[in-house]
C-alpha cells in the first residue's frame, strides 16, 4: 500500500515512476514484440516494459536518430534483443522488407502493437485534401497495411498472435482534428472485423484508446493549456501517465488474455463518460433564421 500510494502522489505531480511492472517476471519471456511508433511516448514504454519481461523487442519509426536512442533505452531495460528500423508504415514497400528482417532475425513475430500515428489540430473547415489525406494515410491506412503484413506472413502461418491498436479517444467525435477522429474510428470497426474474420486462427485482436488526457511526447505538441483543458474534463481530475496505458496494452498482448478479442479499452480516468472540451460559441443567426 505504501509503494501505491508512493506512485499516486507521483502521479498527481505530473512526475513518471520508476520503470517497473505489475506484472509476472518472465511474462514475455521467448516472445517477439514489435512495436510501431516504438521511439517515443506510449510505443516506447510498453517496449522497454516488454524487455523487462523477457520480450525480443522491434521498433520502427520514420526518424533514425529517434529509433536509435530508442534502442539504447530498451537495451539498457535488462540487455535484451532490440531491432530498430526505419519504416514509414504508409508505404506498404517499406513494411514488406521491415517485416522481412524482422522475420530474418528473430524467426517470428507474437505480438503487435500498432502504435504509429499522427495529426495536426485544425478545425474542420480549414483541412486541406493534403492534410486530410496524410492523416488518414498514417492513422488508418498504415494500421492496416502493418496489421495485414504480420498477420500474413507471421501470425497465421504459426495459428498464434496478438494485435493491440492504440487509437484516441473517439466516441463522441474529435473536434477539432476530425481527420485523426474519421481515422481512429476506422482502426476501431477494423479491430472488431479482424476479430471475427482471424478467430479461426487463433489470434486475439484489440484496441487501447488512450484520452487527450495523457502526458506524452504525443500531447506535449499542443501545450499545457490543452492538456489542462483534458485534465478540467477528466472525472479523476488528474492527468494519465504513459505506464497506465502501457499496462491495459500488456494484459492485451499477453497471453494471460486469452477470452478478450473485439474490445476497445478506454484509458482516460472517465473522460469520454463526462466533459465537454470543445467551446461552443452562442449560434450565429443568419437571414433564413430571423424570420
């Protein structure tokens, strides 16, 4: 009790814990893990925890220098295997050789988690086709053209796998960056149709939908004030922590899950059950309106 009351005092002064796991020692142990978006924020914790039980890890991203520091965190977790690759997950010709050599240096591949993602905030109005569409690229089409790759050529060949999206929080829309929210929402159907459509080889498929409510190198882009914005929204009126998400991904990684496919999991202290974070301002009345 000590030690958790330790971490929630922590917790509440915007500070991360130690890396440690509420989990079993050896949990991951002989597994191969890749991980997208692996260089930073949610991506690079769970990698560092799946080292530290015993997982082969492999990260990609689209910035080396980024992927490389990545390697040498994960590597100092316990000395574990690590393989960092640059690999825009946009390109289906770059997945198809990264998940090559993957499969070259480990021989398999039981985990995925599809952390890769990105967006700019824009009201909906002013969004470009360019950025509309890169947004849809990365979020949706990306998701999927990585999910499709390992599951062909790892996961269902060995009747075994276990995929987690990391998607936002959706269900009442995304204001405010509608591209990412259209995008997320896709990842999320995806994730119930896989489900169904890759049971009868026995892989387990689902989402972790993090809130706006997380302190991350992915929220720091849109500053303290909208971060504090989540936090005024948020029931349990504090703001989450990379390792409290990483935790629900590992259980759904695991293979301690073995009954939960199909499921989207919302890690935002109550966020998407209560709040509004989204101004609306008093109508503006046009001709047809005044009568």
């Amino acid at each position: 009790m000590a030690r958790r009351a330790s971490i929630d005092n922590l917790l509440y002064k915007g500070e991360v814990p130690e890396l440690t796991s509420m989990y079993a020692p050896g949990l991951f142990e002989g597994q191969v893990c890749l991980v997208t978006g692996g260089g930073s924020g949610i991506g690079l914790r769970c990698a560092k925890e799946l080292s530290l039980l015993g997982a082969k890890i492999a990260i990609c991203g689209r910035t080396e220098s980024k992927l490389e520091a990545a390697k040498a965190e994960i590597e100092a977790v316990r000395g574990g295997d690590v393989l960092a690759v640059s690999c825009d997950i946009r390109e289906p010709d770059q997945i198809e050789p990264f998940i090559g050599e993957v499969l070259d240096v480990y021989g398999k591949i039981d985990v995925l988690i599809n952390n890769a993602g990105g967006q700019f905030p824009s009201p909906a109005e002013l969004l470009s086709p360019n950025g509309w569409t890169a947004v849809v690229r990365n979020n949706l089409n990306g998701t999927f053209f990585m999910t499709r790759e390992v599951a062909n050529r790892a996961m269902i060949p060995a009747k075994r796998g276990r995929v987690v999206m990391v998607t936002a929080m959706v269900q009442r829309g995304f204001p405010g960056m509608a591209h990412t929210g259209a995008a997320r929402a896709g990842v999320e159907n995806l994730t119930k149709s896989l489900a169904v459509e890759w049971a009868q080889h026995n892989l387990r498929v689902n989402c972790v939908a993090p809130g706006n409510n997380i302190r991350s190198s992915g929220t720091a882009q849109y500053g303290e004030e909208a971060l504090e914005m989540g936090r005024l929204a948020t029931p349990l009126r504090r703001l989450g922590q990379v390792d409290e998400v990483g935790r629900v991904i590992l259980f759904l990684a695991s293979d301690q899950n073995d009954f939960v496919t199909g499921s989207i999991y919302r890690v935002d202290g109550g966020q998407s059950c209560w709040g509004d974070i989204w101004p609306i301002p008093d109508p503006i009345v046009g001709p047809s309106d005044q009568g």
